[in-house]
C-alpha cells in the first residue's frame, strides 16, 4: 500500500450529533486539507451537524450532496415533482451557514438527475443481489445452511464476484455463529450492527418485507460504501481529502471499520478485511471464511456479458427463497436494473 496501514480509529472522527467524520481509505491518513465531504441522506437533511467540524476543518470543506441527492430523487416523488426547489431548500441549512455552491447549483443538478434517471436508478440498485444474500444469511434459522452454502458457491458461478458485499455477507455469516461477539473496544456484540442493517425500519421508512423499497434503501446504505471508490476509480476528480458524513451505526461501527478500502499506486481500489477489528484467533477464522468464499473471474468482455453475469447472480441468490422475496427481486429487477443497465451518464 501507499501509505501506512491507519486503524480506523485515527481515520474518523465523531460529532456531537452522532455523526462521524470518516477518511474511508485504511493508508490515507487524516491530513491537512483540503476536505470534500460525501453526505449521506441524514447528513443532507441534518444540516446541524456542520457547526460541529473541527476548526482546523470549518473552512476548507466542501460540501458534495450528490449522493444523498439521488437517493433523494430514485426514492422521492414530491423531490422530483420540483427537484429545482427541493434542492434549494435541502442547501439552505448549508448556504446559511456559510457553505458555498456553484451559481446555479440546483437547476444544474435537477437537470442531471432529470437526464440520467434511468441510468441512476440502474446503477443503485446494483448492489441489491448481495442485499438478498446478506438478509438470507443474517435471518437463517439455526440448521439452515442454505444462504451460507449460496455464498460459499458464489465463486463456482459465472457471477460479478463484488468482494466487498462477500466480504459483509462472509462476516455476517461467521458473526451469526457467535452472537456475542464483540468489536475490540466495543460495547455493543458486531452481529447486532447486521442486524440494525438488514432489519425493517418500519416506523422510520414504513418496511416490513423485502419488497422495492426495502431493496432500494439497503441498496442505498451500501452505495455510502461502495460508491466514492468507484468513482475515484472511474476517474473522479475529487476537490479534496474525501470523506464520508454519515449517522448509520452499521456503517460507521462496522462496515467502514472492518471492511475498508485501499488507493493502490496504479488508481484502481482494493477492498480488505482489517482484522485489527476483533481479537486473533476470530480474525484468524474470519479471515478463512473469507478465503473460502471470494475469489478472482475474468472480467466481462462488455455490458452484455455484464448483465448475464448478474442474472446468473439473481438466480443463484434466490435459490429457495420464499415466493414473496422472489417476487419483490424479479420487480426490481425488471423495473430497476434492466431498463438502464445499458444507458450511459450525462454530465
């Protein structure tokens, strides 16, 4: 790696609101600015929590709303009525406190996420098939082996082997077993953190199955994840140090912290398993599992072969799956997924 290998403790910061401040690289260090800052949805709309940075912060921060501004629109129907006007006011708790946007921020981003919906509402769902398979594998009854043995196979099918999402669904499977077990200087047992993750939210975001919208949000709290090394990858031009702005303790507690990112010297992103996250002997166990279960394909030869890699994904993670989940899967998947699967971004 570039850099020297940063626990997470010294890569994220917490507020007194209860967000946190997190460099999501594990050999990038905090430095000295300047800072981009990645907001999730509580983030946008808590704006609160910006009069909380560290002074040495405070004015070399920019704000990149983007993120929780698509979830806004692929997930809001009142925000894309008028997105021009709902971005104004999702700003203005920004703006008044002295954030600045470019001349004519919202109409330009309105048109954006106008121009690129079907294309957007493709790319978050992307993750949603390694969502079924990580609320398999952390919802089994005890002897049923099913979910695990669907993600141990992964690597035998011709499949988008996404190594972050095995690596999640490998420590969910592993942390199942051992319930009790705690994050090193945690209070709270780790599997509670996946159980805060895949559980329905039923009085904040009305869930109560895995239908669309349960999909669609747990797509989304991934994104937070997995979405700024993909960018940087694909040649994003970040305006600073970037950091991630988040409330969700799944993924502030956990996933960021067990499961970060490295910048290789050659651009591309490399995701891990920090096993200074619990003690050695169940590092060293978590660590087989994860052996056991990723793997290396050969890249698709174009978008074509893409999309038949993730329908062999489809299929396989609903291997014996309750007809409502299937269901809910096949309308994502039809409504989502295929429809801009092949529609290219305008900027």
């Amino acid at each position: 790696m570039d850099y020297t290998d940063i626990p997470f403790s010294e890569r994220s910061i917490d507020l007194p609101s209860g967000f946190s401040l997190i460099w999501p690289f594990r050999n990038r260090p905090i430095g000295n600015g300047p800072y981009e800052l990645f907001l999730d949805n509580n983030a946008l709309i808590r704006a609160g929590w910006l009069q909380e940075l560290p002074n040495s912060m405070a004015s070399k921060s920019v704000i990149s709303p983007f993120h929780a501004l698509s979830e806004q629109w692929v997930s809001n129907a009142s925000f894309r009525d008028d997105a021009e006007t709902s971005i104004d006011k999702l700003i203005k708790g920004f703006t008044d406190s002295g954030a600045i946007f470019s001349s004519g921020y919202s109409k330009k981003i309105a048109n954006q996420l106008q121009e690129n919906d079907s294309a957007s509402r493709a790319q978050w769902m992307l993750s949603f098939l390694y969502v079924v398979l990580l609320f398999r594998i952390a919802t089994a009854k005890k002897g049923d082996e099913v979910p695990s043995k669907l993600l141990s196979s992964l690597k035998q099918k011709n499949v988008p082997m996404f190594n972050g999402c095995i690596i999640l669904c490998s420590l969910a499977d592993y942390l199942r077993n051992y319930q009790g077990l705690k994050l090193l200087g945690d209070s709270k047992p780790a599997f509670s953190y996946i159980s805060s993750f895949i559980d329905f939210h039923t009085h904040s975001k009305h869930e109560d199955s895995v239908d669309e919208s349960y999909l669609r949000n747990r797509a989304g709290d991934l994104s937070m994840w997995l979405s700024l090394p993909m960018l940087i990858q694909n040649g994003y031009e970040e305006a600073g140090e970037p950091v991630v702005v988040t409330q969700d303790k799944a993924l502030k507690k956990l996933i960021f912290r067990c499961i970060p990112f490295a910048r290789t010297s050659n651009g591309l992103m490399a995701t891990s398993f920090d096993r200074r996250s619990f003690e050695s002997d169940h590092a060293d166990a978590i660590e087989k599992l994860i052996v056991k279960n990723t793997g290396r394909v050969s890249p698709p030869k174009n978008r074509e072969e893409m999309l038949e890699r993730l329908d062999c994904l489809r299929e396989h993670v609903l291997k014996g799956a309750a007809d409502d989940m299937v269901s809910a899967v096949d309308h994502v998947w039809e409504e989502w997924v295929k429809p801009g699967f092949f529609s290219k971004f305008v900027t």
